[in-house]
C-alpha cells in the first residue's frame, strides 16, 4: 500500500509527508535557528560536565580547550536567535510565542488534570507548554551569559561577587539540563513533530488534532506558500 503523509511505517516511524498535502509549519530559517541552538547549547553542557565532575575532568582533559570551547559557545549562543531577526516567519513566531490566548489557560489545566484527549488541550501553532518553556528557557540562557561573563571578567560588576556568580551559573545549568531533557522527551514522544522541525511540514490531520487554532489563524500558510483560510 502507498503511504500517505503522516502514515507510519511498520517499524513506527512517521514518513516524510507530502508536501501538496502537508502543512508547512516551520520555514527553512526556522529550522536552522532552532538546529544551531539546540547544537550550542549542547556544546556548552557537554563541556561544562567536562569542567564540573571531577572523574570525567580526568578522563577528558585538556581543561583549558574546554574552558575556551565552553567560554565561546556561551557566547554564540544568542547568535542564531539574531539572525533569524531577519525572517519574517521567525518573527511571526517570535510574536505567537508572546502571546498568551485564553484556550492557552485551558490547555494549562487539562495538563494539570492530566486530561489528555486534544479536545481538552487547545493550541494555536504552539501549545501553552511551549510558550512557557521557550519563555523559560530564552530568560535562563541571558542569566546564564551573564553570570559567565561576571566570572570571566572578574571585577565587571563589583557589588556581585564572583562566588555568587558562580553559585547562581551552576544551580541554572542543572535545571537547564533537567528542562532541557523535559523536552527531548517529549520531542522523542511525538515523531511526526520531529519531522515538521526536520522537514519544514506535517500531515493536516496532525495539526488539527495537536493545533487545531493554528489552522483557524488568519491567515494560514500551506505547503505551496499560498494562503489557506480555514
């Protein structure tokens, strides 16, 4: 049988969806915005476990490259955020993600009665979730810069001493790695959303089970670049 878009394979994998009948939920600049942090940040976690335990310390040596590839890594990190400025669809984005509908409190709830039928979970193109997560994290990586840079540059700020800095980068990163493998669990739970980060689309009927007010925006870009109204 011909796979259709969305459909899964015997092994469970969701198949590319076709484009003429897919959605396109995120643009190329998009992708690689979202590619290249997720690659920074992993960077900056791998090294600092590097530079943070002890035994592995040992094991990996070469602290100061650590230190260097660490220390640079920190810095690029807002470096795809601002060069996806220039992408209007990152912006529109930007815009979805900061702002906060009345369906969003609905989803809110049902997560905490742990209701899980999509009925009972209304979202536009990002679910209440994701809204709160990319708000925590974009607020968790500007502390985190900034307590590097006090550490780096000792003395930048003298009525914030270096121990305090270096307390508050630490207790941050581990609940950046707790967040962060929050959500590639969920990323890992929802194939076909890999796929849209991956490939740009997903199936229709996927968007309007998870983000069924996505769909009802006015308006709404398709596969082909038009204009849908739905």
């Amino acid at each position: 049988m011909r796979s259709t878009a969305g459909s899964t394979t015997p092994t469970g994998t969701v198949t590319r969806p076709d484009p003429s009948g897919g959605v396109r939920r995120f643009s190329t600049a998009e992708r690689m915005v979202h590619r290249a942090t997720g690659w920074l940040m992993l960077v900056c976690l791998v090294t600092a476990t590097c530079l943070y335990l002890g035994p592995l310390a040992q094991l990996v040596g070469r602290r100061h490259l650590m230190v260097t590839v660490h220390e640079w890594s920190g810095i690029l990190l807002p470096l795809p955020f601002l060069l996806g400025l220039f992408s209007a669809d990152f912006r529109a984005d930007l815009r979805r993600l900061n702002r906060f509908a009345v369906y969003d409190r609905q989803w809110l709830r049902a997560a905490r009665r742990r209701r899980m039928p999509p009925e009972a979970r209304p979202a536009g193109k990002f679910n209440a979730g994701q809204k709160l997560y990319a708000g925590w994290i974009a607020g968790a990586v500007l502390v985190m810069m900034s307590t590097g840079l006090l550490m780096w540059f000792t003395g930048l700020l003298p009525f914030i001493s270096r121990t305090s800095a270096i307390f508050v980068h630490d207790l941050l990163a581990w609940a950046i790695t707790f967040v962060l493998l929050g959500h590639m669990r969920k990323a890992f739970e929802d194939p076909e959303a890999r796929l849209g980060m991956r490939t740009g689309y997903v199936s229709r009927s996927w968007a309007e089970r998870h983000h069924s007010r996505w769909l009802r925006e006015e308006p709404t870009g398709n596969a082909t670049g038009k204009v849908d109204k739905v």
